[in-house]
C-alpha cells in the first residue's frame, strides 16, 4: 500500500457507458483488483441499447440511467450522485491498473487535493483544471484502453480530438445527431 500524507480518502468513481457491453466487464475486474478500493462505482447508463446496465448490476455497480446523449453529461450525473468526497471517472472501456487509485489518492493528498470542477470531455477539463493551478504527472495512474476508437479510422480519430481541444465536443456517443442543448 502506498504510504499517505494524511488519512486515506474513499472514493467513489464514475463510469459513462453507452453500449458497452463488450468492454464494461474489463473495467469493472480492474476496479475489483484496486490496491485501494473505491468506497462505490456508479455506472451511467447513456441510453445502451445493449446490456450494459444489467452488466453493470451483476458486477455489483450502483446504474443510473441518463437518457439525455452525451459522455459529458453522463459524468455530470454521476459526479453529482456519488457519495464520497473523492471521485474517479474513467471510460467503460479503459483498464486502471491495480494501483490507480492509490496513486491518485497519493498525488492528491501531496497537492492539497484537487479544486471541485464540474465533468467535462477530458481534455476540455484538462485544460480548466490546468487554470486553476500546476497540473502533476503520475503516470502510475494511467489506464490502458482499447484501439476502438480508431475503428473509423485515424482521420476521424484526429478530427474529434481536434474538435475536442476547440471546445466543440459534440459527437461523443452519438450525441451530434441530436438537437443542440437549450441554454
């Protein structure tokens, strides 16, 4: 176990999920097999055609249905039910090494903790946590996933990125052939 600057946070992490039935029994043996175990993991079911949901619940995960399209909001909702003061998301497709939340709760504790932020796609947050301070790098809680975002091809692949990094985010799940959000 990693060795903690103060008492060891329990965290509750987060995992959107639209048809992901194929990936979502990956994810959830890698949380089972953390050195630090999450105190919950909340699955966000984004409208699965699939069995995603019952996947989830046979694994033990709290399933919140968000029928509104859209990776961002899906998080938003699960950031919002969690219960612990501390929250990891990661993809329903992603493998966390079994020591990724003991080294977020290591990294976090050292800084002081993170700012609340609210959920957006991952680089946009990146780039709104980078603003509010130094950002450390601990590759020990890096997570594996898998190629299928290239099943489109690279070009696609580049071009969401770029949309991404433009704050143009519609598109994940699907979410770009619906109507735009009311404001």
């Amino acid at each position: 176990m990693a060795c903690y600057p103060g008492p060891v946070p329990e965290f509750s992490v987060i995992i959107p999920a639209r048809n992901e039935a194929a990936y979502l029994p990956g994810t959830l043996r890698a949380l089972e097999r953390q050195t630090l175990a999450p105190a919950e993991v909340i699955v966000v079911d984004n409208a699965s055609r699939d069995q995603t949901a019952q996947i989830a619940r046979s694994w033990g995960a709290q399933v919140l249905s968000c029928p509104e399209g859209g990776v961002a909001r899906a998080r938003q909702l699960g950031l919002d039910t969690a219960r612990s003061s501390w929250v990891a998301t990661t993809d329903a497709d992603s493998l966390p090494a079994p020591g990724w939340l003991a080294a977020y709760a290591q990294a976090a504790l050292l800084a002081g903790g993170y700012p609340e932020v609210e959920a957006y796609e991952d680089v946009i947050l990146g780039q709104n946590l980078a603003r509010l301070g130094e950002i450390g790098y601990v590759p020990r809680a890096l997570v594996e996933t898998s190629a299928r975002r290239l099943d489109r091809g690279v070009g696609p692949f580049l071009i969401q990125h770029l949309r991404n990094l433009t704050g143009h985010t519609r598109g994940y799940f699907g979410d770009d052939r619906l109507p735009p959000p009311e404001h």
